[in-house]
C-alpha cells in the first residue's frame, strides 16, 4: 500500500504522480504472489472530476479521499474502538 498525504487540493498531478509510485512498484518491487499495490491519496480538498477524468476508467487500485483537519477527541476515539469491539465479539459467537 502507498500513501501519499497532501495538504491542499487533489490535482491531476498527484493523481499522475501516486499512479507512477503504484506503477513502479509493480514493475520494480513486487515479488511472485504478492497482491497488486494499492495507491492512496489522503488530501484536504478532493475534486471528484479531478478523480474521475484523470485516472483510466478500469483503475481499481487507486483511491482519492477527503480527511479533516482536526483531530478526534479521546472519548470519540474510545466510542469507536469500543463499537467496533462490540461487533467484533458478537460475529466470533
């Protein structure tokens, strides 16, 4: 998986540079029976055409999300954790 955070609005540049970091660890640094790479774009400002006309339509590997500036507060964070806790013991019975 490669991550790339950027600060600021997605362009079609990020969008051409994670596909070529996505391209070269294919061809450069996969070994036999490793999955495909997966390319992900953190960035404060997603255009959903930037996404959508710059990448082939067939791309399945690379994905373009929003995230918040903010930070979570410690009794979110311990909510979360323990909703997802909770489901986790509920499918294991």
């Amino acid at each position: 998986m490669i991550i790339d955070l950027k600060i600021g609005k997605l362009t079609h540049q990020d969008l051409g540079q994670i596909q070529m970091y996505v391209n070269y660890y294919k061809r450069k640094l996969m070994n036999d029976g490793d999955n495909p790479p997966i390319g992900i774009i953190l960035c404060t400002d997603k255009n959903q055409s930037v996404v959508k006309y710059t990448l082939p339509e067939d791309e399945k590997h690379i994905f373009a999300s929003r995230y918040r500036m903010c930070l979570p507060t410690v009794e979110e964070l311990e909510n979360e954790m323990n909703k997802e806790y909770q489901e986790l013991i509920q499918t294991q019975h």
